[in-house]
C-alpha cells in the first residue's frame, strides 16, 4: 500500500539477492565439477600468470597453497611418453582459431591418471584482428580438464575380460575337438545302420552341447563268433578326458571278456571287480546282453541303467528291470539275468541316463517322451527314426552326452524255431 501524501517510499536493494544468487550458481558449479571430475583453468600468456577452479587442484594433487601449475611448467607434470601430444595440444590452441584437445597422462605421487584437456585461445582485448583468414595469436589460453582415470580403467577391464573370454571359448572349442577326436578314436560310430544276422541296428552317440560335459557314454554291437550278437550300451561317471578314458578301460575289458562265452550278469561282475579295483572312484551304468538270432531270445543283465525299451505291434514299454547295482559301487551284489523272447517286427531301444535325465525336467517326463517317440520308431528307416526321436524329445541334452541302440527284428532267412 502505497504512503500518504509527503511520505517517501523506502528504497528497495538487489544487492543482497544478488550476492546469494551468485554464490548458489558458485556452489552448483562447484558441486557439477567435483561429480564429472572436472577443473577449469586459465593461462596468461603474456604474464604467465595461472588461474585455477579448485577441482584442478584435486585432480593433480596439489596443495592450493601451492598455487597453480604455469602452462610452461605443465610439461614436467606429463608423463613423458605423452609429451608429444601436450606439444601438439598447446601449439594447436595458441595459433589455431578454435578449441584443441587431447588425452594425455599426468603422474600423481605414485599413479598415472588419465586426463582429457581442451584448451581454447584467448584473444587479446580490444586487439585488431589479423587481415585476410589468418587467426589472431592468442593472448591466453582457457582450458577445460577432465580426470577420465576410472573410465579408462574400466574400458581396459571390459577389453581384458572379452579377450580372455574368447579365449576361453577358443580353448574350449580346442578341448572339444581333442575330445570328439579321442572319443572317435576309441568309439568309431558306424555309418548309417550294421547289418547282422537277421537284425538292424542303427546307433547314436549325441554329445552334450556343452563342452565341458563330454562324457563316457558307450556302445557294442557285434557279431560273436557262436552266432550270438552282443549288444551294450553304458555310461561312466564324470566328464572330460577322465571319463572318456575310463570308459575305453571297460569297454575294451568288455570285449576281451566276451570271448569266454560268460552270460551277461557274469560279465557285469567281472567289470564291477575291474571299477572297485582298477577304477577307484569311479562308477558306471550298464546294459549288457546276447541276442540268439535264431531263437530270438535277448538274454540280458542291468547295472544300475534304466532297461531297454520294447516296440511291439506300436506301442512302447520298457522291459522289467531285473537286480543290478552300479559298477563301482559295491561288491558281492548279483546281477540278475533276464530272458525276453523277441519276435520279428520287433524293435529294442538301449539308451543311457543323458538321454531322459535333464535339469529341465524330470526324469519321468523324460522318459515318457522317450516312450512316445519310440513307439513312431520304424525298423524300414531305422536310422532316420533316430534323428526323429531325438528332435521329438527337444534335441541333444546341453549337459549329458547320451548314447542309443535300436535293435530291429527281421527274417531275412529261412524260418528258425522260437520259443514262444
């Protein structure tokens, strides 16, 4: 409300408000500059006098005490292998006509710190500016500077660690290769499907997608020299090179110990004794049996694998499973023998654990799904039928290597007595 007449307004004063403006956009520029790291200076060139932000100080460890560094003192500050680039930096500032900038590298007591400067020329006041383009020659230079230490430093770790990474996956690849090789070497998968007496079988050994889960899964499809064939199929614990060697050791007892003409369970013992004795530490699944091509009788025992799988007439069930503790496990544990009578048109599937066990999952469900593609099993295209059931059942297992038989029954020869 405005006074009464001959009375004088009070005068109003933008001094106050002024001042604490100022001094708020001082402590906003000051908190900006401590948050990036980031100082400003200015030279003299005609006085070499310095002007320093305080953020300078912090970021060459300096003692403000000590008032700033002169750009011509600024050299013995550098690291001396990045002289050449403060050199170039200065000239470009003081005769070009714009801003110049570059990294280089200070020494702080006992570190190195990177540091990304730009420097813009000052011109004299009220100085004339040259004739023709040629840029004035700079009275001062103003210089922003910015301490990117810990931005490099994480760029060199990120670079560090992709560099040992594919390396790492070079290795590996290079240990897979080692393995699939040696495993090749010792287990050589037939091409397409062996034809025996009066039987056709097709095999697959699917390694594990990853590297380090190559194992010791195994198979034996052979002629005998009593007519039978043998069939097995089995798996040794662990991974990589220990297992795979492992399971070349039962594997090749296996076929050594054949020829003496043992049944299944007897062989299955013999390798349990080679596990406890030989193998210390280490157990194995298995399925061992004999197949009588005239007769059509599988005879067959179990160590701790799950039993064949049986196509009949389309539909897939999977055998009893008669007694049979793991190799390696224990001793003086019988391994039961079991006669299943086949007949033709028949289909036997032998599988290891990878095949049905995944983490995803569990082991029922897998074997369902085993079950179900089984039973779409066809002794025609046998070994197409297993690139089928494999896709059917959700591809190779990522951790486990796992290994198949398919057994189709056939007459291809004159008709033999069974024992139905």
């Amino acid at each position: 409300m405005s006074g009464g007449p001959g009375q004088r307004r009070r005068p109003t004063s933008t001094a106050a408000p002024s001042r604490q403006a100022g001094e708020l956009l001082a402590a906003r520029l000051a908190h900006a500059q401590r948050l990036g790291n980031m100082g400003w200076a200015e030279w003299d060139l005609r006085t070499g006098a310095a002007t320093w932000s305080d953020q300078m100080y912090v970021i060459f460890g300096r003692d403000p005490a000590d008032g700033p560094v002169g750009l011509a003192e600024l050299a013995a500050h550098v690291e001396p292998a990045d002289l050449r680039l403060l050199d170039q930096l200065l000239v470009a500032a003081v005769q070009g006509a714009g801003p110049a900038q570059a990294e280089f590298r200070i020494r702080r007591g006992d570190e190195l710190r990177n540091l990304r400067v730009v420097l813009e020329p000052l011109a004299a006041r009220g100085r004339a500016r040259p004739a023709g383009d040629a840029p004035a020659r700079a009275a001062g230079v103003h210089g922003v500077v910015q301490d990117i230490t810990g931005r490099r430093r994480a760029e060199r770790i990120m670079s560090e660690s992709r560099r040992q990474l594919l390396e790492a996956r070079e290795k590996a690849a290079e240990e897979r290769h080692v393995m699939l090789a040696l495993r090749e070497a010792i287990l050589p998968e037939p091409a397409g499907c062996l034809d025996l007496p009066r039987t056709r079988i097709a095999v697959r050994y699917v390694p594990a997608e990853k590297t380090a889960s190559l194992g010791g899964d195994w198979f034996e499809a052979t002629p005998l020299p009593d007519g039978r064939v043998l069939l097995a199929i089995g798996d040794v614990s662990g991974h990589g090179l220990p297992a795979i060697a492992h399971m070349a050791q039962l594997r090749h007892a296996l076929i050594g110990l054949t020829m003496t003409g043992e049944a299944a369970g007897g062989l299955l013992a013999w390798l349990n004794e080679l596990a406890m004795h030989r193998l210390e530490g280490t157990t194995a699944t298995a399925v061992i049996g004999h197949l009588d091509t005239s007769t059509r009788v599988f005879t067959w025992a179990r160590a701790g694998n799950l039993a064949p799988i049986l196509v009949r007439d389309g539909a897939a069930r999977p055998l009893d499973q008669p007694r049979g503790v793991l190799l390696g496990a224990t001793c003086d544990q019988p391994y039961d023998l079991v006669r299943t009578q086949l007949r033709e048109g028949d289909l036997l599937l032998m599988f290891t654990d990878g095949l049905v066990e995944r983490r995803t999952r569990d082991i029922d469900e897998g074997l369902a799904l085993v079950l179900e593609a089984a039973a779409r099993l066809w002794d025609g295209d046998l070994d197409a039928g297993l690139d089928k059931l494999l896709a059917d059942i959700g591809g190779p297992n990522p951790e486990d290597d796992a290994c198949l038989l398919a057994v189709g029954i056939r007459d291809d020869g004159p008709a033999f007595a069974t024992a139905e």
